[in-house]
C-alpha cells in the first residue's frame, strides 16, 4: 500500500467529476484523475467548464490559453492531456510516457471495443446506468465485421451483469441468454444460473430455471460446490489452510461462553458474518456434514453441498444448559437442526461443555 498526497490549492468552486462522484480542490489531484481513468478522460475532459476552472480557481490562465487553442487546431487531442499532467509536476517523466503510450495503445482500438471498454470502466465503478447506456450504444449500431461477433456476445454479457446489478432480472436474463446463443461461453452459463437462483429471493411469478436442461443444472452446480468446498471448507486441496482461517474466531467463542458461564446471568453473543466465514467455522468445528474430506474432484458432491451447509440465512447456535447437577451443557444447532461433533455426546446430543472446550480447544492450538 502507498500514499501519494496532494499539494493544497485555495479553490472556492472544486471541479466536479461525475463518474467518480467526486469534487476537485487542486491540479494534482486533477493530475491523478487523468493519470488513472484513461478511458474516462481521453475525449470528454478538456472543455469549457474545465477551461473555467483552471483560469478561474486555480490561475492557470496561460496553461488554459495554451489548452484552449490546442483544441480549436484540431491536432492530437491526447497532448492535451500530457500538458495537464506535465503542468502539475505530480508524475515524473517515465510515469508520463508510460502514460502516453497506454493512450497510443487505445487509440489502436475498434471505436466499437474502446466504448465497450469504457462501459466495463463504468461498470468496475458502479455506475451501471452509465455503463448500460454504452454497451446500448453498441448494440444499437453492431460492429458489421464477422470478426465482432464476439465483442457483442462479450457486451451483451456485461449489459446482463449490470441489469443484474440493478435487480433487473428479467433484462438480465434476456441479455444472458443473448449472449450465450452468439458465444456458447460457459461464463454466460453460469451468469444465467445464478440470475435464475437469485430470482427465488425477489418478488417476482417468474422462473428462469426452465430455460436449462437438468443435467445443466447440476452440471453448473456442481462447478459452484466445488469452488466453495475447495476455497472455504475441510478440502484436502486446501491442506485445511481454509478452516484455520476462522481460529481467532472460534478462541473467541469459547472465551466468550467461558466469561458468560462465569458469569452466571443469563447471555446472548450474536455474531454475523458472510456465509464463507461460517463455513470455514464449521469445518474447523468439526461440525456434522461440514468437515467431510475428499479428494476426487468428481465426488466433491457427495461428501459436501453448499445448500446444506450455507443457505439463505444460515446460522450457527450454542444454546447452554445447567443441570441439576450443576454441570453445563451444551446443544449444537446448524440452520435451526441439532448437529452433533465427533465428541462422545450425553443424552439427546447435550454435551458437557468441558469436554466440548477440550475438543474445541485443540482444533485452535
């Protein structure tokens, strides 16, 4: 991680960039704008409001004077850009002649692939609108080279993700499919597949689910299990890297438990978290169902599902008891199911809550 920092101007009106949201108080960081957001700024930066800005805010007449006749010459509009770099004495000559040649490289493309590239700028920022309305653009005037064919399954793809973003499901699906006729591209594959689970979750008498083959289904499911299982739970191909992750957790739960006990008033700790951070707890744990192991790749289905072990809600519950006897016990519950561990259980899956620490207690050594 590095910090650059910018000089202080005194600027009464900033300059307002609309694709970032963000308000400019000096030529540096006007500098740093232009130096990251090439394709942001190549053809739509230097105009009159800028022009007044520099004149007027930042007293940079000459360099306005200099920029406003470059304009109306009708020569390499991209100078421009290496003048207001150059003026603010923020990027050191190398840095700027890399930044030309990134320019010249772009300049190389098809109009149509720069707009594209433009709308997935847009798109990296969360400007969907913007980015839809280019990709929009593309396809209202389709390149007529075979060869861009697919540039337009790719815009199409990327028009899906951001109606997606939108919770325009039924645009996105549309765009989705579109994509996948022209291409064949598993990615639009799996776009459709999680548009048409996601649907589940909004208010809409629509399914998607229809338009594939049950073998695609699981076919796709199956590549999603897999990733999941691999990159957070008890998977041999992790070497259990995944589920140590959650360890600073896990000590915290106990402790936790420990200090209520103690204690001896009733208490509750609530901890919320994304369901990768569950999984990793629960493999760690040791929790039915959610450590299997197995290391053929085709079986990664058998020994571990995602629905099971992370739904929609998914939850983890510790609900102490005291006995008669005045031991502690504790019951697990996985999404509302008692669970067991690989423990000696008492009655009813209530274990002793020292026996469970012990067990519990290696898995953070």
């Amino acid at each position: 991680m590095s910090l650059r920092l910018c000089r202080s101007e005194k600027v009464k009106n900033p300059y307002y960039v609309s694709f970032l949201g963000v308000h400019l108080y000096s030529s540096q960081e006007l500098a740093y704008v232009i130096y990251h957001y090439p394709l942001l700024v190549m053809d739509h930066l230097v105009d009159d409001r800028l022009l007044d800005f520099l004149r007027e805010e930042l007293n940079l007449g000459f360099l306005a004077l200099k920029l406003e006749n470059w304009r109306k010459s009708g020569e390499d509009l991209d100078e421009m850009l290496m003048f207001l770099l150059q003026e603010s004495d923020y990027y050191s000559a190398n840095e700027i002649s890399e930044y030309r040649q990134t320019l010249s490289s772009y300049r190389k493309q098809p109009a149509a692939q720069i707009k594209k590239l433009r709308g997935d700028a847009l798109f990296g920022m969360r400007q969907y609108g913007k980015a839809v309305k280019l990709y929009q653009e593309i396809l209202d005037n389709p390149p007529e080279e075979a060869a861009e064919e697919q540039l337009t399954a790719q815009v199409w793809n990327n028009l899906g993700a951001c109606y997606g973003r939108m919770f325009l499901f039924d645009k996105a699906a549309e765009a989705f499919e579109k994509a996948y006729n022209r291409s064949g591209s598993r990615a639009c594959l799996r776009s459709l597949y999680w548009i048409a689970a996601d649907m589940q979750n909004v208010e809409l008498n629509l399914s998607l689910y229809d338009i594939f083959e049950y073998e695609e289904l699981i076919g796709v499911w199956k590549t999603v299990n897999a990733r999941m299982y691999v990159c957070n739970a008890a998977a041999p191909l992790n070497g259990g890297l995944m589920p140590r992750c959650a360890v600073p957790l896990l000590r915290n739960i106990l402790e936790s438990a420990d200090a209520a006990i103690k204690k001896g008033t009733p208490a509750a700790d609530l901890r919320f978290g994304h369901d990768t951070h569950l999984i990793r707890l629960l493999a760690l744990m040791q929790i039915e169902g959610c450590s299997n192991q197995e290391t053929d790749m085709e079986k990664f289905h058998l020994a571990w599902q995602d629905y099971r072990v992370s739904p929609m809600g998914a939850n983890l519950q510790l609900v102490f008891y005291r006995n008669g006897k005045n031991d502690v016990l504790v019951k697990f519950l996985l999404n509302e199911n008692e669970v067991t561990l690989p423990i000696k259980g008492g009655k009813v899956l209530y274990y002793s809550w020292e026996e469970v620490k012990t067990f519990l207690g290696k898995q953070v050594e």
